[in-house]
C-alpha cells in the first residue's frame, strides 16, 4: 500500500476481521481492527513509503505486524497526551496500541530496509 492508498485502510480492516470471524471474540475483532487501523495509517501518513501487513492468529495470540520503509522509530507521546485544536485526530494511534494491547513494539530491519511495528493480544480467540 502507499500514501495514496488510504482506502485500502478499510480493506485492511475487512481481512483481518475475517480472519478473526471464526475464532475470536467479536470485542477482541474491534479492538483489534482499531489497532490495525492505526498502525498502518501511521505508516501510510507518517513514511510515506508505503506498508506491508501480516497478521496471524496462533492458540491463544493474535500478532499483527506493520512493515514500513522507513528506518525512523516511533514514539507514542507521552501520557496524557491533549491535543491541541490544530491536530484534534492526531496523535493518539501509538498510545491506544500501547493501553490497548497485550504487548507492542519496534524492530528495526536495518539501514535503508525500515521497520515492523506489531502488537499482540492475548485471549478473547474462541
């Protein structure tokens, strides 16, 4: 996906949702889509590069997975964040991962290859 394809954020949404249909909760499906849903909008607004995803469900672990080309890091603000009038729809996508999910983080693949930012929810699978 590139910057260009916002839209396809929906279509990201709709996959994962179908993958979780038949072996997760649906409270778990929700919290989930709005987890995707900010990573993968980071990574189309903030790099500019275009995103990979990959998610997978094991037992009793969802692990969603980000791929961007950028070797910058990022970072939740830090808490509590209030957002000024001018950005009143930015800034909250890494600190709902963080309250949000069971684990977080950032692995850099190297110069000029970027990084995953991925999360993992635990329980809430049928």
């Amino acid at each position: 996906m590139r910057r260009a394809d916002l839209k396809a954020v929906g279509e990201v949404r709709r996959a994962l949702r179908e993958l979780m249909r038949h072996r997760c909760r649906s409270d778990s499906a929700d919290v989930a889509e709005l987890l995707i849903t900010e990573l993968v909008t980071n990574a189309l607004v903030h790099t500019g590069q275009g995103a990979e995803v990959c998610a997978s469900l094991a037992a009793t672990r969802l692990r969603v997975e980000v791929r961007d080309y950028a070797n910058r890091r990022p970072r939740p603000r830090p808490r509590p964040h209030v957002p000024t009038a001018d950005d009143g729809t930015h800034g909250r996508g890494l600190v709902l991962v963080q309250a949000l999910a069971d684990a977080w983080g950032v692995e850099a693949l190297g110069p000029g290859r970027g990084k995953v930012v991925w999360f993992e929810m635990e329980g809430g699978l049928a």
